[in-house]
C-alpha cells in the first residue's frame, strides 16, 4: 500500500510551527526533529492495471508542529516507538535516533 503527503504546508504561521526551528534546521541539516501533525486526505488517485486498481490517497498536512523541550521529546518518541510497536512489532525505531 502506497500512501502519498502533498509537498504543500499550512501557509499560516497558527498552523505550520516549522519556521520555529528553521535556524536548527539549517545549522543542523543531520539531526532529527520530532513533529507532531494533523492530515486529511486531499485527493485519492486510482490507476487501472491488469492487477486490479491501485488506490493511492495523499494526504494534506493541516497542521503541524514541532516538538521542543527535553521532555517533550522523550514523551513523543514513547508515543512514536509505542505506535511503531503496535503497528509492526518491532521496539525500536527505524532511525539512528539523534533527536
């Protein structure tokens, strides 16, 4: 299953928190840096193949920001690392986590 995330942010600063950590971001480019995001799918694309349809949804990122703060950033990795858990089995992350 394939699952699509349009390129295009919230324009309005109260719904896109990046521009935040746009400096780390830059001075930073290796580091990982949690979110937390809103989506809702915004088109569903359907292909015809001899296989049957493929059904592709992309979903737009409504609202967006980033995670700061120790504290924080260890509680949205557990939550992260938690739904990893149920989603595959696996316990940890599929990253080096640098965050």
């Amino acid at each position: 299953m394939t699952v699509k995330i349009a390129a295009k942010l919230p324009i309005t600063i109260t719904s896109n928190g990046l521009p935040l950590i746009e400096q780390q971001l830059i001075d930073e480019p290796g580091e990982n840096h949690f979110v937390i995001a809103i989506i809702r799918t915004k088109t569903i694309t359907t292909t015809p193949s001899e296989d049957g349809d493929e059904v592709v949804p992309t979903a737009a990122i409504l609202h967006i920001e980033p995670i700061t703060g120790a504290g924080s950033i260890i509680t949205a990795r557990e939550i992260l690392l938690e739904a990893h858990n149920v989603r595959t089995g696996q316990h940890t992350l599929p990253f080096d986590d640098n965050a």
